[in-house]
C-alpha cells in the first residue's frame, strides 16, 4: 500500500497562500507513503462539481477551505458529530466502489477538534479542566462565517465556557447561531456584537478566537494598542499569514497568551491525514501514539522552515 499512488489536496479560492501542502506531505514522509501526493487547486463554488467529476480513484481525499465548506455539502453526506450538526466540513473522503466512476463522498469537519486541540497544547492540559478552573469562563469569537461556526462548536465542547460572544462585522448574517448554541449545549449564553464594540470585551473572556481573514483584525489590533487595556486570556487567531498577526502581537503586549493558527492548521491537518489514509483498506487507522508523535513532530520541522 504505501508504493500505491493516491492523490489529496487542498480546494479553495485563493489557495497560493495554503500551508496544507507542505503538513501533508510531511505527513506521508514520516509514515513512509512514498506514493502519496498532496497538491493544492484554486476552485470556487461554481466549479467545485466539475472538479469532483474529474476525479479519478486515484483520488482518497480532499481539504476544503473558503468558500467550500458549505457548498460541498450538495456533494457528499456529512458524517460525523460536528460535520452532521453544523453542516460545514473541511474534509472530504472519497470512497471509489468497485468499477465506479464517481466516488462516495463523505464530508467531516476537523476545524473543531482542531481549534480545541490548539488550546490544549498551549495550555498543558485539556479544555475542561482549564475552563472550569477559570471559573465561569467567558469566550469571543471574531467573525460569523463558517471557521466561526467550527470555533463555536469548539466552544461548547470544551467545558466550563458559559459565555460567548459573537463580534461581526455583519453581525445580522448568519443568525443561526443561537439555535445552534440552544439545540447544541444548556446553560451557555450568546451574544451576538458589531466588530467595533468587541475591545471592551476581550478583557475578562478567557479565550477569544479570531476567524476573520489576514488583516481584517487589524482594526481591532489597534484599538486594543490604544486602549492600553490587559487581557488575561488565550487568543487563537486562525490566519497564519503574516505570523505573528497583528492581533497576535497586540495580544501579547496586552499581557495575553497568543496562539498562531498554524497550531490550529496542525491538529486539523493531522485529523485529516488519519481520515485520508485511514479505514480497512489504508494505511494509518490512527490510535497509536507513538505514531501521531512522529507525524507531529515532521509537520512542526516543516511549519519551523517556513514561518
């Protein structure tokens, strides 16, 4: 299996800028996957079906980024908690049945383990524990798209968080977040804010996520310079180019704890790999530690030669 040749990639417009590549295909190094490749195409919602036709049983998997997480949803069935409740997945599985010419699709969503395992490796321990010893911990979401659907859902599985604010710019789109949060968790509060109102209350939420785009949280980097205020919190801010963010910086100057989004990247990419490679007939099923150590270890040494 591992001299087999399978293909993955990243979709998504634009897509130059994706790190998704260089994780991967680390990735299938450390595992010894000589004919895996892992590429990166630039397909937006209109040609996204075309593309998918295309395909090959060459083909196992497929990465979706903006603006493809909830189009691809007319194309496969969401399988798994998250991908099922939220319906925005980032992960295709492409299943090829004997003699057929279009693949089974099944959609998952790794964004939400991902973002809730990137605060756990940079506090030591798991959410639960560190939410519930903040007391009543609060969290800020920045943006309501889909990553912000992903990073709400990451919210309410990490325990002990019993409120959330939502800072949008638009911040009357997508109101289907406080079905979500009531359908989805009890006893956790949302609030929904204009992006402009979010600096006053970064400094009492014990973790704050930034889905927005690369420098769209520039504006609020700023505010939280001039307000000379602190913050005691965790940010994670999902765009890692440029790294370190402006918010980034912001937040440590402020006295907060930041995370890049390359951790984020990271944890999902892993999932992923184990999706892509994964199942009765592939090569990494997952579960073995010493295994995922090895491919984290490989995907750090290549985020390491870049950032």
């Amino acid at each position: 299996m591992a001299d087999a040749n399978h293909q993955c990639a990243v979709l998504g417009k634009p897509i130059a800028h994706s790190l998704s590549p260089l994780l991967h295909n680390a990735a299938y190094r450390a595992l010894g996957l000589s004919g895996w490749r892992y590429s990166a195409h630039e397909v937006d919602s209109g040609h996204l079906p075309a593309f998918m036709a295309s395909l090959d049983p060459s083909w196992a998997g497929l990465s979706l980024t903006m603006p493809l997480k909830k189009t691809v949803q007319t194309l496969g069935t969401p399988t798994g908690h998250w991908a099922t409740r939220l319906k925005v997945a980032n992960t295709a599985i492409l299943d090829w049945p004997d003699g057929a010419t279009m693949p089974l699709v099944r959609l998952y969503n790794t964004d939400v383990a991902g973002i809730r395992l990137a605060f756990e490796h940079a506090w030591g321990t798991d959410c639960a524990t560190h939410c519930r010893d903040s007391q009543d911990a609060a969290a800020v979401i920045l943006g309501n798209g889909s990553t912000a659907a992903s990073a709400l859902a990451a919210c309410l599985s990490m325990g002990g968080i019993h409120r959330i604010v939502v800072a949008a710019r638009h911040p009357d789109a997508h109101r289907g977040m406080e079905e979500f949060v009531a359908a989805n968790s009890s006893g956790v509060s949302l609030e929904t804010i204009p992006l402009h109102h979010v600096v006053e209350r970064l400094g009492s939420a014990e973790v704050v996520i930034s889905t927005l785009p690369a420098h769209a949280a520039d504006p609020v980097a700023a505010r939280l310079s001039e307000s000379r205020g602190q913050v005691g919190g965790t940010l994670l801010d999902v765009a890692y180019d440029p790294a370190p963010s402006a918010l980034g910086a912001a937040w440590r100057g402020a006295g907060g704890l930041a995370v890049g989004g390359e951790e984020m990247l990271l944890f999902q990419a892993m999932l992923q790999v184990r999706l892509m490679t994964g199942g009765e007939t592939r090569v990494w099923r997952g579960g073995e530690p010493a295994v995922e150590r090895t491919i984290e270890r490989a995907m750090r040494k290549a985020l390491q030669e870049v950032l």
